[in-house]
C-alpha cells in the first residue's frame, strides 16, 4: 500500500519514539521495555460462513504498555490488520493516552478479514468467536476494547454480550456500546469533535480564522464524516472529501447536510451532485489551509508529501504520514499536528464511558463535550509550549510528554 521502503509501521512509530527516549536521557533497558509489547496473543478465528463453508481468520490483542492503568485500544478489522500493524497501533496508544492524562494502559486488536465482504450474521459469529479467543485477557480493570477501523457501536455490543456469556454482565469491559446497552453519549461522535477542537486551537494558533479555512478531509468513516460534520455546525468550509470509492471538491464549500444524505443513500461520497468528482491522490494535493487524512495509515509518503499545498496537516488518522514526509513537511514549513493529540477524543470518551459504567451513572452531552474540550486543549497546549520551550515539532513534542509521563510512572512503581 505504500512506499515507504519496506520499514514495518512499527519501526516507524519507534523513530518518534527513540527520539523521545533520547531527549529524556533513558537508560537502554527502561528504552527496550518501554518500546516493546508486553504482551502479544495470536487466535485462529474459525468461522461457519452463510453458505456453509468454514472460514479461519487470524485475530490480534496486543497490549503494548500497562504501567499508567488497564490496557486500553480498539479493535481493527482490516486486510492490512496483521501483527506488525496491530503492534504499531498498540504502541500509538500507549503514548496516546498518557498525552492525554488518562489512566490507562495501551492496546490494539484487531481481526484481519475485509468487513464489507462479510454478511451481519457471519460478523456476528466472527466477533464472537475472537471475543471468547481472547477473553481471558480482557477485563474492566484488566483490558477494555472499543472500536476503530471497520467496527462500531454493534461490534462492541456483540463482544459485551460474548464476554457476558462468560463473566456476566460487565458493561465497562468494552467502550463505544450503543447508548442502548450502557455506551455515553457523545461517544460515536467523539473522535471527529476532538480533531475539529484541536483543529479549532491550531488554526488560532497559527494566526488562520478557523471559519474561514478550506478544509479537505480524507477518509469519510466515523471519523472523517463526523469531523465535517462538526466542522460544518461550527461554520467552517469543508472543500473536498473523499472516501475509498473516490472524492467530491467544491471551492465554495460542500454542503454537508446533503452529503451525508447522499453517503447515507449511496453509501459512498462519491458521485455527489455538488461538487467536483476528484481521485483520493488529486484530493491530497487541493489547495487549502488544513488537510486533515481521516482514513489508514501511511496515505502522505515521500512521493506525494511534496505536491501537498495545505497550510497545516491534521492527523486524524492513526499514523497517516511516513517519517519521510514528516521530514519533508518538517523542511518545507507546514505543520502537522500528530495523531496521538489530535484522535485521542475517542477514546477520552471511552474513559468517561467507562467511568460512567463503573459508577452507574449517565452524563450529559452538555458534561461529555466539555470535558472532552477540556482535556484535548489541555493536553494540545502542553503540546504547544513544549515544542516551543524544546525547538520540536508538534509530533516530537507530543511523544516527549507521553513517553516521559510513561517513563516517570515507571519510575514511581518501582518495579524495575
Ligand atoms: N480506536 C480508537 C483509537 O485509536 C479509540 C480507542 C478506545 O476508545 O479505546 O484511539
């Protein structure tokens, strides 16, 4: 899928952090633990197809790091989804929520299979069958899922309910349920408003009115269409999206109501009336002040990073950009402002999720959104005023704080 020389994603996600473990003075064996997984389970995900034949898929838990509390990651059902990847997001996650202040632990999961290609039922029967492989791992102070790439609400719900038959009813074993079955408000949603208030912070920052701005976005799952989504209630001008089928520009801005209507009847974003088809390759290169890819990793690489004519870059997605175009955008001038800041909405929400599990008791949206406001702008401006004190970009500054947060727990506990 991309040039990027045959360095696995996570070899990449460890350049940001050996910087970070440099910068903090670690001595070589906090570094080796603190970059390797703790713990890694490999399933075979046997499965009865619709017609009769048995599938067997290859799923992943990897908890990377539980020094600051319980693990804590989604879980990815992807082709690319394999142990290599798993890792990476696992690590993300790790650096993730202590950027973010949140008592948690890093993991991913993930089952490598083409969702799309699969009925209700057989995912049904699949998210069950890796629930009851790795549940020995999980639990609510042990290691809670939620979803990421290619599951949802009903994924959650069905590994809830596969986890229950075991251990009875555990709400707070996974986060991103239907609100139905104990999930928050605000959750679904909580991705995409964090990346439009960090976006809203940077673009004051950087001297830009955020209402005035061209957004492109591409990628158009949760996280993207609920980024032009909130975007679009804010005011802002959404120019250009894209989804896997291809994108739609339009100079003026999109009308986002009636795209998402469109996506809602034809499942696609392409081949909307109003605007301008556009490939997903010409998209990322339109004209515009933030280019924010809401999609899958490593979609900005040496080869385009060049032709890139926004004025900052919002990574909405988890690790979208190669150290190669890092370096590129770092030489050019243009800012990027690094996945672990800018998606951590969603899963502060599942910490408040989790939280009003444990208690048993609801918030507001009003409570959700403010606190989540709260605690994105807090973590972007530590942030900010590091990579200003220290001469970093916004990516080594961020690592720097999460990787020095996770050190110094490490320190405390005494165990090593
Ligand atoms: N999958 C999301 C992420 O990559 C959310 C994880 C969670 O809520 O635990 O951050």
């Amino acid at each position: 899928m991309t040039p990027s020389d045959g360095t696995s994603s996570f070899d990449e996600v460890n350049q940001s952090f050996d910087k970070a473990a440099d910068r903090l003075g670690l001595a070589d064996g906090v570094r080796e633990m603190l970059r390797r997984p703790w713990r890694e389970l490999r399933v075979s995900v046997p499965i009865r197809m619709d017609d009769g034949s048995i599938k067997v898929f290859d799923g992943y838990r990897v908890q990377h790091n539980g020094v600051r509390g319980p693990y804590k990651g989604g879980i990815r059902y992807h082709p690319d989804a394999d142990q290599e990847e798993v890792r990476a997001l696992a690590s993300l996650m790790t650096w993730k929520n202590a950027l973010a202040d949140i008592p948690f632990g890093g993991a991913k999961g993930g089952v490598q299979c083409d969702p799309a290609q699969l009925s209700e039922d057989e995912l049904n029967r699949l998210t069950r069958r890796y629930t009851v492989n790795i549940e020995h791992l999980l639990g609510v102070n042990r290691d809670i899922p939620a979803p990421d790439l290619g599951t949802d609400a009903q994924t959650m719900a069905w590994m809830m309910d596969a986890y229950g038959q075991i251990h009875g009813y555990i709400p707070g074993v996974v986060t991103g349920k239907p609100v139905e079955l104990g999930g928050s408000v605000g959750r679904e949603q909580a991705t995409g408003r964090g990346v439009v208030f960090v976006t809203r912070n940077a673009a004051m920052d950087m001297g830009m009115d955020h209402s005035q701005a061209r957004i492109v976005i591409q990628g158009f799952g949760n996280v993207g269409s609920w980024t032009a989504n909130i975007a679009g209630e804010l005011g802002c001008k959404v120019t250009g999206v894209s989804d896997v089928n291809g994108g739609v520009h339009n100079e003026a801005g999109l009308d986002i109501p009636a795209l998402l209507d469109h996506k809602r009847e034809a499942g696609t974003v392409a081949g909307f009336a109003g605007g301008e088809p556009m490939s997903n390759a010409e998209l990322l290169e339109l004209d515009c002040e933030v280019l924010i890819p809401a999609a899958i990793d490593r979609v900005i690489h040496k080869e385009n990073a060049p032709n890139v004519r926004a004025g900052m870059i919002v990574e909405a997605a988890n690790h979208p950009l190669t150290p190669e175009a890092d370096d590129i955008f770092e030489d050019r001038g243009i800012p990027v402002i690094p996945d672990i800041l800018v998606n951590a909405g969603g899963v502060i929400v599942s910490y408040f999720e989790w939280t009003q599990n444990l208690y048993q008791h609801r918030w507001t949206i009003d409570e959700v959104n403010t606190e989540l406001d709260s605690i994105i702008s807090k973590a972007y401006r530590k942030v900010r005023e590091t990579a200003g004190e220290k001469g970093l970009s916004h990516r080594d500054a961020a690592f720097l704080i999460g990787v020095g947060r996770v050190a110094e727990t490490s320190r405390i506990r005494g165990f090593l």
